[in-house]
C-alpha cells in the first residue's frame, strides 16, 4: 500500500506475519500461518517488510521504548486473554524481559503481583515494576509464599521462565480456579504433578 507511511516514518513490525493464503490468514489469524513466510532479516541492518505489518511508532515514544513494543504485546496479550481484573492477585515466574513486562501490564490494570526469579538483580527490578513481593523460587516454595500473602493464592499464574521445573511450581502457587499462562517456552520435558486433595 504505497503512500501509507510518510518517507522516514519510525515503524515496528507486527511480528506474526503469515502467508495470506492458508486458512488461518484467510480467517484473520496470521500468528498460526501453516506456511509462514521466512523472510525476518534476524540482526540484518535492512529489512523489507509488507506496510500492513508495520506499525507507527507516535513521535512520544523514543526508539528504545519502541524496540519493548512486540514483548509488551506478547505481555499483555497475555494478560487479556487470561482476564485479569482490578485488584485481584497474581503470581509472576521468572522477572526477565517478558515476565517483567507482564509485572507492569498487571500493575497498570490494577492487579497485586508477587514476583519469583532466581537471581537477586531481577528481584529488585520487579519490586521497582511494581510486585508487592519478591521472592528466590529455589529458596521460598511459593504454594506457601503466595498463601500468605492472600489465603485464597493466586488468581493467576504467569509463567515467563522457560524453566521446566518452574511450570509445575505456577501451576502448584496458583490458587484454587484459578488460571496459568505459560509464557516462557522450556526447552526440556516439564512434568505436572496435578494436586489432587481429597476432603471428608
């Protein structure tokens, strides 16, 4: 669509570019193109995109603000379709890029977070994010950390690690009915134990 961006206008690409032809880009949905296109350009200096998948970015917001927008999207994607409400609690595993991001998505709609991550300089990064506390997963089980911030545990349960063992520790903290949202993608087998509790 030429003439959509002026010359020189600052962009980001949408990241889930499809084909245009399957039935899922035919139906709206290009992140689950059957045959996406391979033409990224990873850490190329120059890419060529098509201008439907580029997005501009408002003179407000500066370029390293606007290299966040495709994690921040992934962040709060996230967080609607698991249907997070105002003030409710939520549990956040692993305080890297995403899972900080989400930390702020959930701060911004009004939700209390407790944030979980292995190393210390994360830790204070999601207390200045916003989570009312922080923990070491190795070193607090957060099934009990969780609980005694709110008896009823979380309501949600992001998952932004990728650690396998932590998978089964969100979905362990997440309060009865509650949801888990695995963001983080482990690259090894990650085993569930569900919990089971049997009350007479």
């Amino acid at each position: 669509r030429t003439g959509t961006f002026r010359p020189g206008a600052r962009v980001v690409a949408y990241p889930a570019r499809g084909c245009g032809k399957c039935l899922w880009c035919l139906e709206g949905h290009p992140r689950y193109c059957l045959e996406p296109p391979n033409t990224w350009g990873a850490y190329a200096e120059q890419v060529v995109s098509r201008t439907d998948f580029l997005i501009e970015i408002p003179d407000e917001v500066d370029d390293r603000a606007a290299a966040l927008a495709e994690p921040l999207g992934v962040g709060l994607r996230a967080i609607d379709l698991a249907g997070v409400k105002d003030g409710e609690l939520c549990y956040v595993s692993g305080l890297g890029s995403i899972g900080l991001l989400v930390v702020a998505g959930l701060v911004d709609r009004g939700a209390r977070v407790v944030g979980s991550d292995v190393r210390e300089d994360r830790r204070a990064l999601g207390e200045a994010f916003g989570c009312e506390v922080v923990f070491d997963p190795l070193a607090e089980d957060p099934f009990w950390k969780t609980l005694g911030v709110d008896r009823h545990g979380p309501a949600f349960a992001f998952e932004c690690s990728g650690a396998a063992p932590a998978v089964q520790l969100a979905f362990n903290a997440c309060g009865h009915m509650g949801t888990v949202v695995l963001l983080g993608i482990p690259f090894e087998p990650a085993m569930l134990m569900p919990a089971v509790m049997a009350v007479k």
